[in-house]
C-alpha cells in the first residue's frame, strides 16, 4: 500500500510529490504519455506556458532556479491589452517568463526522488473507501490495475476525476472551454497580447509569441459555436494588423473561472485538492502555476508531521489563497465589465508608452 497516491503529474502534482517523496511512499499516476516524450506538440494541456510574477516568487521561495533548456523566445516585459470593440490599446509593463510547457513539466519531474513510483499513460478510472484509505482502479492501456493508498491527492486539473467522485453535488467553478492554435509566425511580436470582446466571449483571448510560431488563444463558453467564435477572433486580428500563417497544431481543454470561495474545495476524509482540481486558479487572468505551486507547498506541509488530521490543517493554510481569489474576483470586475475596462484603459492608468513598436510585416 502506498502512503500518498496523487493523481496529476502537472506542476502541482509533481512540485507536491517532490516535497513529500522522501518520507512517504508515493505512487504519481499521469494520463498523458506525453509528459516525459519530446514533442513539440499534442501534450494535450492548453498552456500558455508563462510564468507570471507570482508564479515566479513561488519558485524562489522553492529555492529553483529554471534551466536554460526551458526557457523560450522571446522573453516578454510588455503586456498589450486590446479592447477590440471599443479599439482602444494600452501597454503595461509586466515580467512574464516565456518557457516551453512540456520542457518545465519534465524539469519538474526529473527533480522527484527516486522512491516516487511515476506511472504515465494511466488514468484514474475510480475510486472507493477500503482498509483505511482508498482502492483506486486504474486503466492502463488496455490493462486494468488496482492500487491502495492512505491519502488520495487530486491533482488532475479542471476536469477532476477526484473532485466529480469526492464532491460531485458541492458548488463548482463555472467552465470554460480553452482552444489554442500555433501558427506560423510572419513578422514580430514581443508582448503577450489580452484581447477582450464581448462577440466572441465574456472572458479573454489572447497571443504569445514562441519562437517561430504563434499561439492564438481564446476561452469560450462551452456552448455551440465554439469553433466559429474562434474563427471570428483570427477574422479580427487579421483586421487588426496581425499576420500569421497556417496552423501547424490545435489545443483545447476545459479551464475553470472561481467566482465564489464557496466553490473552491480542499478535500477532506483522506483526500486533498491541488491546483485547479481545488479550483486554485485566478478568475481574472486564468493564471494558475503559482495556484498549483502555493497549494502544493501547503498540502506538504500539513503533512510534514503526521498524516493525522492533514485535512484540516490544510484547509486552514490555504486561507490567504481564498482571500487572494477573491481579490482576484474584485479585479475581474474592472476587467470584464465593458464600461468599467473604456474608463480605467482610456485613463491610461498604470499604462506605459511603446515609442518603436515593431509591426507585423
């Protein structure tokens, strides 16, 4: 029998299986194949891969420091916000650190102790109360294999397993559907663009450069349509100046958008809630590395005593996170409400002048 079984192999999962792998026995369990191959594309996660300030004082208070090989161009230090309705554009200087996803999710899991029992390729299929923890059944392929551990730890993201079994009628964030295309890049683009418009969603959309490529990014109400809202984003880009070239790789998943602390979960009778499985995720940008980070540094901790009684001790670590979201809640408000986004971007408040903005060619 395992001590911990975590399910979710993400920067959540495996930063949590690093901080307790050396004192209790730890099985990982990932669904992905992916997150040890090489590919460029198809990790079946829709990233942006950047890590925002927060995130990046998460990793100094973890003591890491990024190596070479994660890092992608360009490095980013300007956040342009397009309101594409109401044509207005601001610049605001930001630090985001531009890296390659698959890369740092390999990084992370290179850093787990050799007693971590990593499976990739498996997934959580369900789980049941048995000899004072749980019996997990997992799908292997074609092959199905039966595990025991004390705790159960989900860290599987917006679409939980764990969480639809453990809180299945317990309130939830509302979902979103994230769709990303990489395409071809045609001239340069060294910010990370927010774009807003109420046509194509009540949330936001947005590019990053990477390297040769793209990425277009919008999160949509999982409703009919999704594909034509997306389509209509790239219409107005074009409109708007952006060049770009063929898709060379689509990318969709479910994200989730807290808008009550009574939606966010930690768990409880021997389970624990990671990242955006517990619904640690900010609801006015989507971020959710220094979320999966901070929540995985809190579930350690409680547990780095005794098991007895974690449940509780973590959910009461996690307090400032709820009062974070929550703050978070209050900005989305400026952010997303159209009137309130023209007042405070037609202010220029906090803004900053681009003189030499490259354009596309």
């Amino acid at each position: 029998m395992y001590d911990v079984a975590v399910i979710g192999a993400g920067p959540a999962g495996a930063t949590f299986a690093r901080l307790i792998g050396s004192n209790y026995r730890v099985l990982l369990v990932e669904r992905r194949e992916s997150a040890g191959a090489t590919a460029r594309f198809g990790s079946g996660k829709c990233c942006g891969g950047l890590l925002a300030p927060d995130a990046q004082k998460m990793l100094s208070a973890l003591g890491l420091g990024l190596p070479k090989k994660v890092l992608e161009d360009p490095q980013l230090f300007v956040v342009k916000a397009i309101d594409l309705r109401q044509h207005i554009a601001r610049y605001y200087q930001r630090h985001y650190i531009n890296m390659d996803r698959q890369e740092f999710v390999r990084w992370l899991l290179s850093m787990l102790p050799g007693g971590v029992d990593i499976r990739l390729g498996c997934r959580l299929k369900s789980y049941s109360s048995a000899d004072a923890g749980f019996e997990l059944t997992l799908a292997d392929g074609n092959r199905t294999l039966v595990e025991k551990a004390r705790i159960l730890v989900g860290a599987d993201g917006a679409s939980s397993a764990v969480r639809a079994q453990f809180a299945a009628r317990e309130p939830s964030p509302r979902r979103y559907i994230a769709i990303q295309e990489w395409v071809e890049c045609r001239g340069s683009f060294p910010h990370f663009t927010s774009l807003f418009d109420a046509e194509i969603t009540d949330y936001y959309c947005w590019t990053i450069p990477k390297g040769e490529y793209l990425i277009i990014g919008a999160a949509l109400e999982p409703r009919e349509g999704t594909a034509a809202k997306f389509e209509l984003l790239k219409h107005k880009l074009r409109q708007y100046g952006f060049e770009f070239g063929r898709t060379v790789c689509r990318e969709g998943a479910f994200i989730l958008r807290p808008a009550r602390t009574n939606q966010l979960c930690t768990g409880g009778r021997g389970i624990a809630l990671l990242g955006e499985a517990g619904g640690w995720i900010s609801p006015s940008s989507a971020e959710g590395l220094s979320y999966a980070f901070r929540s995985a540094v809190n579930l350690a901790e409680s547990l780095r005593t005794t098991p007895d009684g974690f449940e509780k001790r973590y959910a009461a670590s996690t307090r400032p996170l709820r009062r974070n979201i929550f703050l978070k809640k209050l900005k989305a408000l400026f952010i997303f409400q159209p009137w309130l986004r023209r007042i405070v971007m037609r202010s220029g408040l906090q803004s900053m002048q681009v003189n030499a903005e490259p354009r596309p060619k």
